[in-house]
C-alpha cells in the first residue's frame, strides 16, 4: 500500500467529524474535547485528594477533635490521597490532558493518528475512576495499606480495606493501564509521525518533548505495575504464594507459603521511580514553554533540554532500589542506586541553570503564568535538594520513616508539579477558552498556594529532623520530641487549610472568565508555537481551517535581532538561509 | 531515520523548510505498523519482567517444579502454522497485489486465525488436564506461574483475534482492499511476535 503521511489526508478527519451535541461533546474524537475531559475527571478526583489531605492533617494537627477520624480511615486517607495524585490526577492530566490538548496543535496536525482509540483512552480512564471512588463504597471501605501497596500487608486480615477496597484498588489501576496504553500510543506515534511539513525533531518546543519522553516512560514502566497488581489480585483472590510469604495473620497461620514481599517491592519501584520522572518530564517541558514565552528570550541551551530530558528518562529505570534501602538490602546494591540517583542530577541540575539563564536578562513579564514558573524553579531547587540527602544510603536510613521524606517528595513531586500545572493552565487558558483570566485573582492565587506551601513543607522538613515517625495516627510513646514538635504540627495544618481553600480563587477565575474575561485573541503572549497561530480561537475542529502550517524556524525565534516584533511564530516563512554562515558571509 | 543526527542539529541556526514541502515522518511505514512496534514493545516489557519475577521467586524454597505436559508441544506446532498462514498470507497478497475473502490470501489468513482459536482451546484444555490432576494454582508457585504466563500470553493473542475478526468481516464485505492487506500484515507482525514470546514462554517452563 502506497503510504501516504497523516498530514496529507486532508480528507480523512471528515470521517469523524461530530453530527450532533453527543458526539461533539460525550463521545468526542476531537482531542481537544478529550483534553478537557481528562483535565476536568483529573481535577476533579485531584479535590477529592485534597480534601483527604485535610483531614489528615487535622487529625495530626489536632488529634482526636474530629471524632469519626479514627485509625483506619486515616490509613485508607494516606493511601488514597497518595494514589489519586500521583497516577489519577498528575499522570492523566499532565499526559491524557496537556498531552491531548497540546500534540496535535504544536506538531501542526488535525488530530491524533487514532482519534477512536484515544476516545477509548479517555472512557477507560473514566472506569478506572469509578471503580477506584466506589471504594469508598464498599464495606471496610478503600485500601489503607499505603500507595505502595506493600505485600503483605495490603491483603492481610485487619488492614482497612482488604475486604474489597484493595481489589478494586488493584482493577481500578489495570483499567488505568490500559488506559494510559492506548493513550501513550496515539501520543508517541502522533509525534514520531504526524508532525506538519518542517517541523523536524529539534524543532519541536520543549513541552512536547517532555510529554513524549514521559509517554514512552509511561509505557514501559506502567507493565511492571500491571505485572504486580495482576500477581498481587492472583494472591488475593486465588490464594496463590506470589508474595505472601507464610505468617501469622490474626493469630492464625494464614494458607499462603514462600512469597516474596521483595519482588513486589523491586516490580512496584521499577514502575514506582519512572512515575516520578512520569509526572516531572512534562512539567519541565512546559515550564520551558512558559518561561521562554514570559522571558521574552529563547530557551537556554535547547538542544541540552532535549538531551537532559532523554537522559532522565534512560537514568530514571536505573534508580528505582534508592526507595528501599531499608529493605534490608545488600550494601553493594545500595551503593550502586545511591550512584545512579546522584547521577541524575547532573542532567536535572542542567535545566535548572538553563531556566535560570532563560530568565537573566529576558524582558521579564511578571504575569500569572510566569509567577508559577518561577514559583516552581524554587521549589523544584528545594526538593532536589534534600532528594540528594536522601539519595545517599548512610543519610536516608535514619531519616527514612521521618517527616522528612514526606517533606522532600511533597516538595519534588508534589508541589513542584502542580505549580506547573497551575501555570500551563493559566498560560493556555486564553487558547483553550477564547478569554483572558483576571490577573489579580491569578496573582492572589500564585502567592496564596507559593507561600502557604512553603509554610506547610519547610517546618516538615526540621521535624524530621527531630525523629517525627512518618505514617503515624498519632505519636504516642515518643518522647524523645519536644513539646513543641506538635505545635509546628498544628501551625501546619492550619497553613494546609489556608493553602487547599486559596484554591477555590482559581476556580472561581476560571469559571468567571468564561463569561466575564476580556476577549483573548489568537495570540495574546505573543508567543512561538503552531498552537497560538490557530485560525480561530479557541480552535474548531481540525485545528487549522484549509491548509495545515508549514513549519520555518525554531520554537523559540523570540527577541531576534532586526525583527520589528519581539517573537517570531514558527508558520512565519524567512528568507531561506543558514544563520551563522550568512553570518560568516557578511563579516 | 538517523536519532542522532536529528538530536544533534541546531534548529537555531536554519530558516526554511529544510526537508522539502513533505511532511517527514520518523519511520516510512503506516502509522498502524509503528503503534504496532511500540506496543509489541511494551509487551515486551511485561512479558520479561513476567520472566524475571519467574526467576526470583523460583529461588525460594518451596519451589516445586511442575512436569511440562506433552500437549504444549502440539500446542506450540499449532502455534507455528497459525504464524506460517499469516505469513504465507502476507507473500500471497504482495504476489497477487490484491486480497479478497476467497483468495489464496483470504483463505490463509482465515486458516491463520482458525489455528490460534485451536491454539488457545489446546491451552485450555493443558490448564483443565493439569488442574485434573492436582496441579492447582495455590499447590505451588511453579503452577501459579503456569497458569499466569499461559493466560496473559493467550490474553494477547485474544487481542489479536478481535483485529483479524474485524479484517475478516471487512473482506467479507469486500470494503476497501488496502485497509484489509494492512490489517493483513499487521496480525502477521503481531503472530510472529507472539510466537516468538510463547517460545521463551515455553522454553522457561520446559526448562526449569
């Protein structure tokens, strides 16, 4: 068959052109519909999460004033609260959200190559958020053996919901695979094989070559977490002896012999390491995005993202044991991940001097979006930081089960993430919605979530310091912690309700500005990339009217020298020339 | 597609189309065929830590391996011609140029799909004889382990059947012949990947 690229077929997106409101809106294939509907399930069990969080910090901050938080709901708190952010809110909505929204706009094409499978992608994820929420449901109720969901003890008698929470827990994250595996390949071969006339590779802004490297992560990791929940469910349902080993469970020697809790352990991390680059790989792309657009100045070093970004991704599979050094592992071992971690560095420390000196000397716009970026440079740079502590074998074993933990992925994962999230959504709201949000309910919203976090994570960091247990109920026999470690505790529950209800500004500007906000235009950053030249605003279905872009220059022509404005968009045809040897001519 | 001489380019320094007015793909095949790379590919991913979790745990004491019953290798013998149909399929198709329900082609891929339902009745039919016999999932972890390659590996092929379903349906049909031949190769590609995972699936099971 002769083979004809998905840029040409200009006729084949008629085939799926939407007939009527359920087709256009509930069962769309249109991307961009599919973004949204991601985004919003995403945010959506992303409050839910939240509103966990809250209620364990007020069983922390002041014990036992809310009567029906006892021991086993604040377990299954901490392990739901963990999963949805993690894979429910941060992978789908970095990956199936800006991922679908942004893949076919900046790569110039009309849709996805799989536009019926990326439906699909949408609607499983969809189940897999019902069965996760019906949980809550269920008698004993959801899981509370920890995100991680360590064998043994999240099938044993006597953890909260090991009745049936954990066996939807373990469905729910299957159908998310598959899920996420027909997304990943509609995002990875529309990358690889859609993109417009021009647009080479290292043309690409780095925000879809964050969102592809993670995709690929994505695919090769989430098998390792399908592989554990698929043996784990056998256990569980089949009573065979994957990992339980034989114990005593309730007093009673239980039917299982010979599992090895260790295996779960090194399948969940494998999947469990690459999550966290999952989650970060995307950000970094966009944060790129919108620093270099705010900054008024190409990316720093471009090719040096692109390289750091690949580079993470490769480290990323090598680094998973540094989670159980205390697992009892061979010293050796644990010298070779301590290695490995602090390697990544290296290309991580990179992009953050790059966005530094993206920054230095730019035309600095301190709008919404570029307060995000910036507020997540900081925090990032903190979270690092103390990831580097951790990273060493001698440092993390004392401070492993302490709040210091928390406080260093909190801060890395958590934080650093959402900060994104919040300047991506800023950022492409004008596009997506036609209008401008308001600037002083975004701003508000920026130092309100900034600071607050800062004071919810940074005092964490001294009480672990000070030995405080992480994963406690409450402390109990623990004297050797000062009195006052439990007024920092309650100084920071405050500071986490202050932080979760600031978030309802960002709601409020969101819906406000639908109706209310000032008419955006097309392109109102004055930005690079194919998805602010769109015809219409936001962009109909097909995304670019008659013709598709041709792509001329780079994703970052910003501030160049004689141009009378200060971007250049990629569809901008030039006079056709190599820079530097014209340079060379002219001198 | 040369990956390092893309990645070493410097985009700043050009202005133009530097490729033509084409759009250039990465790879020049249909994107079906790339999806299908990268998901073999990730199968991949699955089936060998599949493998390595086989080899962790079967250190563990209380390993007893289970005797490989001799109807795995008609098994696999049917296995082998279902690959070879497609394939032969596949060589009749680009000899013909065309491919139609009851040509030399059509009637191989049918044959092909006919041999993998067979295929997955011979497995199930192993996993009856040998739960017969005493040989349950919760005996021992060498049978758990049985039932678990066998099943995700039959799971796969099931996914293939739903594909080689719909090519058949659409030559019945007699709709549009290219989609057809690239269904075609597509479940030839797929079957000769899965053939070669149940041959180390086998080979692990046969050998420890």
């Amino acid at each position: 068959m002769a083979y004809v690229p998905l840029a040409d077929q200009d006729d084949a997106h008629a085939l799926h052109d939407p007939q009527s409101f359920v087709t256009k809106y509930i069962w769309s294939q249109d991307h961009k519909v599919i973004a949204i509907q991601y985004g919003g399930t995403a945010i959506f069990v992303g409050l839910i999460a939240l509103g966990l969080s809250i209620l364990m910090r007020l069983q922390l901050g002041f014990p036992d004033t809310v009567s029906w938080i006892d021991p086993a709901f604040y377990y299954q708190a901490v392990t739901m609260h963990g999963m949805i952010m993690v894979i429910y809110l941060l992978t789908a909505l970095f990956l199936g959200g800006f991922g679908n929204y942004l893949i076919p706009l900046m790569c110039g094409t009309r849709d996805m190559v799989f536009p019926f499978l990326n439906m699909l992608s949408f609607w499983f994820y969809l189940v897999s958020v019902i069965i996760l929420l019906a949980s809550f449901f269920v008698p004993g109720g959801p899981t509370g053996a920890g995100w991680t969901l360590y064998a043994p003890q999240s099938i044993s008698h006597g953890t909260p919901g090991s009745e049936g929470g954990i066996l939807l827990m373990l469905i729910s994250l299957a159908v998310f695979i598959i899920a996420f595996t027909m997304g990943g390949l509609n995002y990875v071969t529309t990358i690889l094989q859609a993109r417009t006339r021009g647009l080479t590779l290292m043309r690409l802004p780095l925000s879809i070559w964050g969102i592809f490297t993670a995709t690929v992560l994505g695919l090769f990791a989430f098998p390792a977490l399908l592989v554990s929940a698929i043996m784990m469910g056998f256990d569980l349902v089949l009573g065979t002896s994957f990992f339980m080993p034989a114990m005593m469970e309730l007093g009673a020697q239980n039917d299982h012999e010979g599992g090895s809790p260790i295996l779960f352990q090194h399948l969940f991390w494998f999947f469990g390491h690459p999550e966290v680059y999952i989650v970060a790989l995307p950000a970094f792309g966009l944060v790129s995005d919108v620093i270099s657009t705010h900054a008024r100045k190409n990316i720093f070093g471009y090719r040096m993202m692109v390289w750091a970004i690949i580079a993470i991704g490769g480290l990323s599979f090598m680094v998973w044991a540094h989670h159980m050094y205390v697992s009892g592992m061979n010293p050796y071992f644990g010298f070779f991940f301590a290695t490995t971690t602090l390697v990544i560095a290296i290309p991580t420390a990179l992009k953050v001097y790059n966005w530094v000196l993206t920054l230095w000397q730019g035309n600095i716009r301190l709008n919404t979006p570029m307060l995000f970026a910036i507020g997540f440079i900081f925090t990032f740079v903190h979270g690092g930081l103390t990831g580097l502590f951790l990273g060493n074998v001698v440092i993390d074993v004392p401070l492993a089960d302490t709040y210091f933990v928390v406080a260093h992925f909190h801060m890395v994962m958590g934080v650093s993430p959402v900060l994104v999230l919040f300047a991506a959504l800023y950022h492409w709201y004008p596009k997506m919605t036609g209008r401008m949000f308001n600037e002083t309910l975004g701003k508000t919203h920026f130092w309100c979530t900034f600071l607050g976090t800062y004071a919810i994570y940074l005092p964490m960091h001294y009480l672990g310091f000070l030995g405080v247990p992480r994963r406690y109920y409450e402390m109990g026999n623990t004297d050797f912690i000062p009195e006052t470690a439990q007024a920092l505790n309650a100084n920071i529950t405050l500071a986490a309700i202050f932080v979760a209800t600031a978030q309802i500004l960002f709601f409020i500007n969101i819906f406000w500005s639908l109706k209310n906000g000032e008419k955006s235009g097309g392109n109102p950053w004055g930005a690079t990339t194919l998805e602010w030249q769109t015809p219409d605003t936001p962009p109909k279905h097909g995304n670019w009217g008659e013709e598709l872009p041709s792509v001329y220059r780079w994703a970052y022509d910003y501030s160049v020298p004689g141009m009378d404005k200060d971007f250049v968009p990629q569809n901008e045809p030039g006079e056709e020339y190599e820079k530097s040897a014209h340079h060379h001519k002219g001198a | 597609m040369s990956f390092y001489r893309d990645v070493t380019r410097k985009p700043w320094n050009t202005v133009g189309l530097p490729e033509g007015i084409e759009p250039r793909p990465a790879f020049n095949m249909p994107n079906e065929k790339v999806a299908l790379i990268i998901f073999a590919t990730c199968a991949s991913v699955l089936f060998s830590l599949l493998v390595v979790s086989y080899f962790i745990r079967m250190t563990v004491g209380d390993w007893v391996p289970l005797a490989t019953p001799t109807m795995l290798w008609v098994n696999t013998g049917v296995l082998v011609l279902s690959s070879l149909c497609f394939h032969l399929a596949v060589l009749q198709s680009r000899k013909t140029g065309t491919v139609r329900f009851g040509s030399g082609a059509g009637l191989l891929s049918l044959a092909g799909g006919l041999l993998a339902v067979l295929f997955i009745a011979g497995q199930y039919s192993v996993s009856g004889q040998l739960l017969a016999a005493g040989h349950g999932l919760r005996v021992n972890a060498a049978n758990a382990f049985f039932y678990l390659l066998t099943g995700i590996h039959v799971l796969h092929l099931l996914g293939g059947l739903w594909v080689w379903g719909r090519a058949q349906l659409r030559l019945a049909l007699g709709a549009n012949v290219d989609r057809a031949r690239l269904s075609l190769e597509l479940c030839a590609w797929y079957w000769h990947f899965l053939l070669v995972i149940w041959a180390i699936l086998f080979y692990l099971l046969a050998s420890t």
